[in-house]
C-alpha cells in the first residue's frame, strides 16, 4: 500500500528531528518562542511613522542604530560568551531585551527613542552569538547543520506567525505589542536558565608535562585568522543582498504600482517556502558538496534579486523572484552556519561567532541606506544588477576557497547531517579518519589544517 502525503512529511520530519540532544529541544523551544512574540522589530518603522507621527527618514535613522547597535554587541557577546559562559551571556542579553523594549514602549522624544531602540538592539543581537556556540557545544558534528537548519526554521516559523499576530494586535495599541514582546523574552530567559547548562568547553592542552590550559584565543586573533575571514567577508557580500528584500524592494514595489496587500503577499513568500521546504531541502543536502551548495546560494541570492529588474509591474514575477532567492537562503543558512561552527576553535566559538554575527549586523546597517541611494541615483536596473553582481562574486570567492589546499571549504567535503554514528577522528599530525557513517559521513583533513591558528592576542 503506497504511503500517503501525510505521513511521509511526518516520517521525513521525526527523521530529521531524531538523535539531537535534550538541550537543544529546549534552545529550540526558547528560540520559538522567543520569536513568536517578536513584534517590535517587524513594526518599528511603522509606529515610528503612523503612531508617533515622524519622517520616514527618522524611522531609516533609528533603523540604522539598531543596526549599529546590533553590530556592537557581536564582538561584545562573542567575547563574553568564551570569557563568562554561554548561559550568563544569554540569560543577560535576553532581560536586557526585554527591559528596553517595554521601556521603549514609553518613551517620548526622537533622542530618547533613539538610544533606547540602539540598546534592543545591542541586546537582541547579543543572543545570537551564545546560541550558535551552544548549538555548536552540544551537538555532535556530523548532526550541526541539521541542527542548524531546525533552529533556523524554528526562527521563521516564530517571525511568520508574529507578524500576522502583530496587525491584529496594534489594533488595541501599540503598546501591548511591546509589552507582550518583552514578556515572551523573559520566558526565553527563564527557559534557558533553568534547562540549559553551562556549555562553555574546558578543554586542556595536552604537554609533555601534562595537561596544561591552553592560552585565551584573542579577538584579534580571529580577525588575523585568514581563512575565517574570507567566509565573513564572503557572507557580508550575500548579506548586504539580502537586506534588499526587507528594504529596497518595497520601495521599488510601491513604485511599480504594486499595492501594500500584493507587498505583503509577496514578501510573506519568504517565510512560507523556509517552513515548509527547509526540512526536505535539508535532508535533499546530506551528502552534497559543501562548496556546490554554498555556490548555488550565492547565484540563487544574487540572481534572485538581480530578476527583480525584469519584474516591471507584476506581482506574480515579483512572488517568482522571492522564490528564486528563498530558496538560496534555505541552502545557504545551515551550511555557513555549520561551517562556522567547525572552523571555530572549541574555546573560541563565542569570538568566532560574534564576528560571523557582525557581517549580517554591519549588513543591516550599511544595506538598507546603500540600496536606498543607489535605487534612487541610479535606478531600478542597476540597483538589482548589483545584487547579482555580489552574488556572483561571493560564488566565485566559494570557489576559489574550495579549491585552495587546506583553505576553510576543503576542511570536509560533504555536508554532514542524518543521526550521528560512531566513527572516529584521526589523531596525530598525519592522522586521517571519519566522524558518523552512512551519507552524513564527514572526512576529516590531518589534525594540522583542521583549526585556525591559535596566538594569544587581543580581545
């Protein structure tokens, strides 16, 4: 008897939910909810504008700070999580957040608003750091961009449904979606407090005179180590394309016509297709090539975007570009972030993280305004064909990475995910060996090209 729709989406689902640790559910969990009950972020500019009455350029100002801010605390959170733990980090940022959105909620004055709306900012970004070294901590390395991709779609199930709950919810004012937006934060808080533990690796170096700490892997350090680097810099050129989808494109849209319900059809595109192909694209990657996937990312984003040239005055082309781009966005996500996490040293992966963090933060600062003046000077053709163009060079620059002897794509050829096995990893200086079996299986390089460098520097 052939099986049916339903139950093959639930088989495919308890698959790729299988063999990841407790703790991990309760980070997805708090995840979850966390971004139901993310309202202010989504609405901002639009209170800012119909609510309190300032210029659209007020909101674009206040916009950028939290951008700004959300930069900061990237390098700040990264650190703090490697010095004083994922846990405290996390649990911190996340009252941080809470206590400036409500306080938000109340504030009068363009000065006020502002400072205030840079610390969320600075508080919300500071999240993200620990929860990627959690993630990374916990689970094993062959299930990471499994793990990845499940938390990440968790993210956009939780803004998906909080902006449809948002509209009805500013009915009976605006300050009830602050409120309810600080309140699900501090049950983020709680959550993380009580079910997660500390994850903070203390791993010794191994001497000749016996274990010894290693020392502290500075800031510094991270932005000297050049094969991380290049994937940062990589991903801001990606980045900076993709913060054209919640900017520029409205701006070009209303342009062309198209009204805010087709607007919000379209863009709502985005979330839609992440819930429901994030999981089966997942599972369609175990086994690919790392750098095909990142290439294909990249040409899907850039393009995607670059089509929006063509798109005159439909919405139905509008809707086809969002596809194309959402769905390199689907690739794209749990590969770098699985790739960031084995290229972080174990008692750096908070520093490493922060400082992947900073290019989608310094994207979301400099995007917005950099789309704006070029839409506006240049025009609608060159705007979009500079989205390809990035797209295209980020493509080229995985290829040359993936390529390159012991750069940071040949580190492992295959993307590992599926339930993790009981392989084991090489040793020595020309040590080789495997990690898990089955097609999630990953090759591991000789232990001398498998960490960045370690000088004690800075940060």
């Amino acid at each position: 008897m052939p099986v049916s729709v339903p139950a093959r989406v639930a088989g495919a689902l308890t698959e790729a939910m299988s063999g990841l640790p407790r703790q991990f559910w309760w980070l997805w969990t708090s995840t979850l909810i966390n971004k139901l009950g993310a309202f202010v972020v989504t609405f901002l500019a639009l209170y800012l504008t119909t609510e309190r009455g300032y210029s659209a350029s007020y909101a674009g100002l206040v916009a950028s700070l939290f951008g700004l801010g959300s930069a900061v605390a990237s390098l700040v959170a990264g650190v703090l999580s490697d010095r004083i733990g994922r846990r405290p980090t996390l649990v911190a940022a996340q009252l941080g957040t809470a206590l400036f959105t409500a306080v938000l909620g109340f504030t009068d004055g363009q000065v006020a608003i502002a400072v205030v709306a840079f610390l969320v900012g600075f508080c919300n970004n500071a999240t993200r750091p620990a929860t990627s070294a959690i993630i990374a901590d916990i689970v094993p390395a062959e299930d990471r961009v499994r793990a990845f991709a499940l938390n990440y779609w968790a993210i956009n199930i939780g803004f998906g449904l909080s902006a449809a709950a948002a509209g009805l919810i500013a009915t009976h004012g605006y300050l009830t979606l602050f409120l309810l937006d600080a309140l699900s934060t501090v049950v983020c808080a709680v959550v993380i407090f009580v079910r997660i533990p500390e994850t903070r690796p203390d791993t010794p170096a191994v001497t000749a005179d016996g274990p010894k700490a290693r020392p502290a892997i500075g800031l510094l350090s991270v932005f000297r180590d050049a094969r991380f680097m290049a994937v940062v810099v990589l991903n801001l050129l990606l980045a900076l394309v993709a913060q054209q989808g919640s900017t520029t494109l409205a701006v070009d849209m209303g342009r062309a016509g198209i009204t805010a319900t087709q607007y919000g059809l379209v863009i709502g595109l985005n979330g839609l297709l992440i819930v429901v192909l994030q999981i089966p694209v997942t599972r369609w990657m175990e086994g690919r090539d790392r750098t095909a996937l990142l290439v294909a990312s990249a040409l899907l984003i850039g393009w995607g975007f670059g089509l929006t040239a063509l798109a005159g005055s439909s919405a139905w082309f509008y809707a086809f570009t969002v596809a194309v781009w959402t769905l390199g966005e689907i690739l794209n996500a749990p590969t770098m972030m699985g790739l960031v996490a084995e290229l972080s040293p174990a008692e750096a992966r908070g520093r490493y993280q922060g400082v992947y963090s900073l290019s989608w933060s310094l994207a979301s600062f400099l995007g917005p305004a950099a789309g704006g003046v070029l839409l506006e000077r240049a025009g609608s053709g060159v705007m979009w064909g500079a989205c390809a163009v990035l797209g295209t060079v980020a493509a080229g620059g995985y290829v040359l990475l993936g390529r390159r002897p012991g750069a940071a794509l040949a580190k492992s050829d295959v993307v590992g995910t599926g339930t993790a096995g009981t392989g084991t990893a090489g040793t020595g200086t020309a040590g080789t060996g495997t990690v898990g079996t089955g097609p999630g299986t990953v090759r591991v390089l000789p232990a001398e090209t498998a960490e960045p460098e370690r000088a004690a520097t800075g940060g």
